[in-house]
C-alpha cells in the first residue's frame, strides 16, 4: 500500500506545484498586457485596452530594483 500511497502524493504535489505556477504565470501575463476599465458606471460595462508593455517593464525594473536594495540594506 506504501508502494501506491508515495508516488501518487509525489504526483499529486507536483500537479499543484506546476499548475498553480502555470495559473500564476497566465494571470501575470494577462495583467502585464492589458487593462479593464469602464468609460461609465450607468451601463457597467468592462472593457479591455492593450497595455505598453514597455511601461510594465520599466515599473517591473523599478519594483525588483528596489526589492534588491531593500534586500541587500
């Protein structure tokens, strides 16, 4: 039973791990490149506009570098 038990925890662990690294991975992605927003609140409808992800990357830069600082201070 032992022989069953520990490579099916094994695989289920490494499903959790890999799939909730592949979600994380998605929804960073999609709110990196694009945006929601509403023009007015009477029809409450969600839009979606494409961001600069050049932005994104300096603001991305700016966060790691100071999270280095801090780390290193």
């Amino acid at each position: 039973m032992k022989k069953i038990i520990e490579p099916l925890y094994r695989i289920s662990v490494n499903f959790m791990i890999y799939g909730c690294l592949l979600l994380g991975l998605l929804l960073f992605l999609c709110g990196f490149l694009c945006t929601c927003y509403a023009r007015d609140m009477d029809s409450q409808q969600v839009l979606t506009a494409p961001d600069n992800p050049f932005l994104g990357i300096l603001g991305l830069g700016i966060s790691l570098a100071v999270a280095a600082l801090l780390y290193h201070w």
